[in-house]
C-alpha cells in the first residue's frame, strides 16, 4: 500500500519526525542542497542576458537521489517539508524538479513538533516560486562576483583569495574601523566629583560637576580642574533643587537570528557560528524521553521577525500568571519590526513555554542548555510587564558650580524579575556620537530643598577619549544587520568565511584586518566601488525581497547588476597593479646564507623566510607554542597547520624529531605515570584528557585547569 513520503533536509529532523508521525508516513532526509551550479565553471550564460543557470546533482549525492526517487515512485504523496526560508523553499524546488514529482506539496514547519506537523500536512500549498527566484538571483549575483573578481585577485595579489559580495562588505566594516582607531586622536578631559553627605549622616554620596554658571561643564585641562578644586573647596554645597520622576523600562522583544547571536556572544560567549549549531540541534529536536519522546524545543532560528502567535502569547501569559502573578504580565504588546525585516514566520522562541530550562538539566548538553535558557528567560521576559524605578536628580549648588547626583530605586521589578539584556560595547566620550557609557544608578539617601551638605572629598581625574572599539562578532553581526548587509542565514558564513579568506584575524574576540584584507579592500573599493558599497549592498537586498515577494523581475535584477559590473572588471583587469606584499622584519638570520629573515604571508598563512629567495629557498613555520613538552626529545609542542588548514601539533625540532598529535598536548604529564596528555575535541565540542601510556589511568587532577582553558575557548567541561 502507497505511503505518504515527507521530504525533510537534514537527518536529525527526519529521526524527530518519524518518531512522532503515524507510522503510514515515511520520512527521508536530502541531507541539504542536492543541485547546485558547477565548481569548475561559471555556470551561468551570460551571454545571451539570460542568466539562464547551469545546475548539476552535488558529488555525493548519487545514492541519495536514488533513494529518494524510489520512495517517491511508490508514494500515494510527496510533502517537501524543507526550511520555511528561501534557501529551504529553492532545495523544495530542486528536489520536485530531480525528482519529476508532478503534484509536490510544499509544507513549512516552523516547529518540529507533533501538533506543528500535522496541520502543515492537512493545509500544504505549491511551490513558492518567487521566494525560489529570489534565492537563485542571490546565488547568481555571489556567483558572478566571486567567479568574476577572484581570478583577478589570484593574479594581481596572491592565490586563494576570494571576492564576495556581501563577505566584501563586511572586510570593508572592519578595515573602515581599523583606520578610523589608527586616525583617532585621544582628547583629555577631567572629572570633578565630590563626596557628600547629610549633617550627622553616615551615607556618603557622589556628586559630579555638572555646570558652570549655569553652562554645562567642560574640563580639558588639569590646570582648569585644580582651579575649580581650589574654587569649591570650603565653599558651602547646598541642595539648590530635587526631582524624582517615576521611570518605566520595557522588556526586549524576543530573538531574531541576529540578536541572538549577539546575546549570546556577550552573555555566554559563543562563536556565531557555534551558535548556530546549537540552535539548530535545538530545533531539530532532543529525545525528552518517557512520554514527551523527541520533540523540536524552539522555532525556527533564521528569522529576522518579532512576531509570536497568538497561541504562543496566550501560553506565555498563563505561565506567567501562574509563575509570578497576573501583575507581571505585560498585556499585549507588540515589538516594532526593524526597518526591511521580513515577517514570513516567527521570532526564536520555546515551542512549549511549559518546560523551563531546569526541566531538562540532565537531557541538554551543557552549551544546548544555556543557549536554551537565554531564549526561553528572553521570551517570557519579552511578555512581561516593565521594570519600574523610582528616579531622583539632585543639584547641588557650590558658588557658580553646580555638581548632580543621580540614584534610582526600583519600585517593581516586572520583566526583569527573569531577565536582563546584555550591554553592547560603549567607549568613554567617544567623539562620533559625545555619548558616555551608561552608568549605574546609585540610591541616594534623603535629601530636602536647601539641604547644605558636609564636603567629605573633592576629587579631580584625568581622562582621555578613547577610539571606537574594534569589533568582535556580536557587534559585526549587528553592523551587518542595520545596514542590511545579508540575510539571517548568512551572518554566521559571512563571519567564518573572511577569517578563513586570511583577510581578518580574531584577537582577544577583536576582529583585525590584515595586510591582505587592507590590500583587497582598497583593490575593491578603487575597481569595484560598488562590491564594497554598504547602500549598494542594502539596495540589492531590497531588489532580492521584492522578487521574492512577486514584485519583481529576476533576471532583471541580474541584468541591472552585471552590464556595470562588467565594464569595471574590463577596465580593472587593464589597469590594476600587482600588489606587493609588505614583509615583517625579524631578528633572526638566515642559518644558511647569513641574510636577514622576514616573515611574509602566502596561501597557508605567515612563515618565516630568507631574504635571499630565490638564491636562498631557506624557510621555517612560525612555531605556536603550547607549553607542552615533547614526549620523544624534550623539545617544544608547537601548533602548526596542514596544507588543508587543519590544526595538529608536533616538535619544534621537525624534521630531527617526527612527534605529531592531531589532538593538543596539554602542558601537564599525567600525574599517574608522567607520560604526556592531550585533550580530545569530540562532536558537540566536549574536551577529553586522554593519558596516551594508558587511557585508563585517573586525570581529575588535571581538569579544573583544562575546564578553565576550555570556558576561555567555548568549549564544554573537560570528562576524565
């Protein structure tokens, strides 16, 4: 008998499917993209102004669509269940077209749950084509830049380099700040805060220097604050007027893709990237066990919307009343979208706002847990009623100075009796916007109109104004997303994707451009002004949404881009330069010909060499060193990188000594037999010691370290 047949794409969401489905469906997973344009070649006729693409079945795939075909063939139906983005709409519509399936239906599972599952099935629809048009112009566009642009970078600077047209916007972020930092000229500027307090008080206060004759106060100098110090100092401070106003702060709306990126960066600091695989697994689904089984535990996580269901708010104001009380509610409220948002389906939230986080302390992995806690604790907090302040403004009057104080007094903690959104960076005067970071509120004691007050200290300070902070991940995210550079989807490729390209490095989570990233910046910008244009870029997307949402012309949209595209690519491949790369100076010496040694960046990244290339071929990897001890001669364990990229470590004394590990030795022997100890990264990011004498033999002592090392990496406790 006919079954049927659900197409999902990945395996994870297929196993939580069919544990919950009726057993009349079978589910099968496309494990992503089967089609997409050749890697050898363009792929996409641009000669006739057709943009007609090329696609071709992905290698791998062989015995995948052949499975799929014949559960198809013997299907009474076929519910292409892909991701209810665009991404997931154009892989519905390769798979109808590989698989010849005259009627598919497409349903959209924003959750992966029983109930969410069933009433797609009993309400599915066709294809949505222009989402599917949208998505093939966006993969035309990345196409024809990087295919276009990269062989010119391989040429004129060096091998291995790619252009991309919203990866190119977003080196340009980094490098615009780096030369805004190396451009800033720090200003000094002083402040002057006394410590007061009431006759006979114990509670002493701070008030800082606010005005002068009634101007606000600006203090450049420290011969102007020792004037002033001089100025207030036994002069009588008096209280010379109080306001107190009641304050009310509303609750953050729950995630999108982005702000949960950034929340989780700042709060738990988790790579973009990590935390989009935590998400994923997250709604995917887990086995709860017992009667609950495997189930999705929030939405769909590439959204850029606010919006929650009814039904959700309706759940969440239950909870809430019964958790805290109906006053805690927040009524309804609905969360501004951002400008160019789409509103296709709904924010990140729990697909069951009845399981709290310590419900399923012991099921989640430690990171899944955390992440699951700041969005279920955000989206509660979302619906709740406002935090409530009390805030009182004091001036205090010294002759012509006046110097405030303020404080604050919560009066009704509401939504953050559950939640508190993390701080963005925030740079002391920063002269782009004179804005000074936020300060804490203190609680003031009781003060009354004409109060004169006991001077316990006056204190000056010198400060300077400090640049813009370089950005780390959450903030470049954030950049991306107000100047609507990208998509949902794409933030965590785009900020992999220039760190794998060379052209920006992490330290101390601070994005830094190299000498290549400023190289293929400026060669972009001069040749290419709009590849790195932010308001081209954000047009573009403007043009994708639009065809997506059938108000536009593909293939137009193709057309409009590439005439001007290629005109420059013409000119740019006549005119440009060769660039030259700078070499770094070291102290070292050739060992070979005496000459002087630089370190000079290639494909694989920075190496030492002689400068006496090409007489001289003398060369030598810059050697990380990990503490560690060799195991075989005493000599250094250095991180070093394979042709592919991928991390091992070995001797310093390469090639004399031949010791390698694909896992990282750790600087402690095993305090067992004192052989040496590496700590293995497993699936899901979970760090093992491992004795290599003996895997049994007892390494607790050594975890607190490990386990300290792996929070500094974001990675889970180490198991012994």
């Amino acid at each position: 008998m006919a079954k049927p047949l659900i197409i999902v794409e990945s395996p994870t969401k297929a196993r939580t499917i069919k544990k919950f489905l009726p057993a009349r469906f079978v589910v099968k997973a496309s494990v992503g993209h089967v089609r997409d344009l050749p890697k050898s070649t363009l792929g996409v006729n641009v000669e006739d102004g057709s943009f007609t693409p090329k696609y071709l079945t992905i290698k791998g795939k062989g015995d995948i669509i052949k499975e799929l075909k014949a559960a198809a063939k013997n299907a009474s139906e076929v519910y292409l269940a892909t991701d209810p983005d665009r991404e997931g709409e154009a892989i519905a519509w390769h798979l109808a077209e590989i698989l010849k399936l005259d009627n598919p239906m497409r349903i959209e599972l924003h959750e992966i749950t029983k109930d969410a599952a069933l009433a797609a099935i009993k309400d599915p629809h066709s294809i949505d084509m222009p989402r599917v048009n949208a998505q093939q112009a966006r993969r035309i566009l990345d196409r024809l830049v990087g295919y276009k642009i990269s062989p010119l970078l391989w040429a004129k600077v060096r091998g291995g380099l790619s252009a991309g047209r919203v990866q190119s916007v977003a080196v340009r972020l980094i490098v615009d700040r780096e030369r805004e930092i190396g451009a800033f000229v720090p200003r000094e500027y002083w402040s002057i805060t006394a410590q007061l307090a009431s006759h006979g008080s114990p509670i002493v206060f701070t008030a800082e220097l606010n005005a002068i004759d009634g101007r606000k106060a600006e203090v450049t100098n420290e011969t102007q604050a020792l004037e002033i110090v001089r100025a207030v100092t036994g002069a009588a401070f008096r209280v010379a007027s109080i306001k107190e106003r009641e304050q009310r702060r509303n609750p953050a709306a729950p995630f999108t893709t982005s702000t949960l990126q950034q929340e989780a960066s700042r709060k738990l600091k988790y790579r973009v990237r990590k935390t989009m695989q935590l998400a994923q697994a997250l709604y995917e689904g887990v086995d709860l066990g017992g009667a609950d089984g495997t189930q999705g535990l929030i939405t769909y996580m590439r959204t850029d919307s606010t919006r929650i269901s009814d039904s959700a708010k309706d759940a969440a104001r239950e909870y809430i009343d019964g958790a805290f009380g109906s006053e805690f509610y927040g009524g309804t409220r609905v969360h501004k979208l951002r400008e160019g948002a789409q509103d296709a389906h709904e924010a990140i939230r729990p697909t069951f706002i009845h399981r709290p986080p310590d419900s399923l302390a012991g099921i989640l992995k430690r990171d899944e847990l955390r992440l699951y806690q700041l969005i279920w604790e955000r989206f509660v907090a979302s619906q709740m009623a406002a935090a409530v302040y009390d805030q009182t403004t004091v001036d205090i009057a010294a002759g012509s100075y006046t110097f405030r104080a303020s404080g604050s007094v919560m009066k009704f903690a509401g939504f953050t009796a559950v939640y508190e959104e993390g701080q963005d960076d925030v740079t002391p005067a920063a002269p782009a916007n004179g804005k000074a970071p936020a300060k804490a509120r203190p609680i003031l004691p009781k003060l009354t109109q004409d109060e004169t007050l006991d001077t316990k200290a006056i204190e000056p300070k010198q400060h300077f104004t400090e640049p813009p902070p370089r950005f780390s991940e959450a903030s470049l995210v954030k950049a991306l997303e107000e100047n609507r550079i990208g998509r949902p989807s794409t933030y965590s490729t785009i900020v992999e994707t220039i760190q794998a390209r060379g052209y920006v490095e992490q330290i101390d989570r601070r994005f830094h451009p190299t000498d290549i990233g400023f190289a293929v910046n400026d060669l972009l910008a001069e040749h290419f002004k709009d590849i790195v244009d932010l308001a081209f870029t954000a047009l573009m997307e403007e043009k994708l949404d639009r065809v997506a949402e059938g108000e536009g012309d593909w293939v137009k949209v193709l057309a409009d881009f590439y005439g001007p595209f290629a005109a420059e690519l013409a000119l740019a491949e006549e005119k440009l330069p060769k660039f030259e790369q700078r070499d770094e100076p070291t102290d070292d010496i050739c060992p070979n010909c005496e000459r002087p040694m630089v370190i000079k960046t290639g494909r694989f990244g920075k190496f030492i060499s002689c400068t006496g290339y090409p007489e001289c071929k003398t060369t030598r990897p810059i050697l990380k060193d990990t503490g560690a001890i060799c195991p075989k001669d005493g000599g250094m364990v250095v991180e070093r990188k394979s042709r592919k990229g991928r991390t091992f470590y070995g001797c310093a004394n390469y090639p004399a000594c031949d010791f390698v590990s694909w896992d990282r030795v750790i600087p402690e022997p095993c305090p067992v037999c004192g052989g040496y100890v590496t700590a293995k990264i497993k699936r899901g990011g979970v760090v093992t010691l491992e004795c290599h004498t003996d895997k049994a033999h007892d390494l607790t002592a050594l975890g607190a370290a490990a386990n300290a090392e792996a929070e500094d990496e974001d990675l889970e406790p180490v198991g012994v």
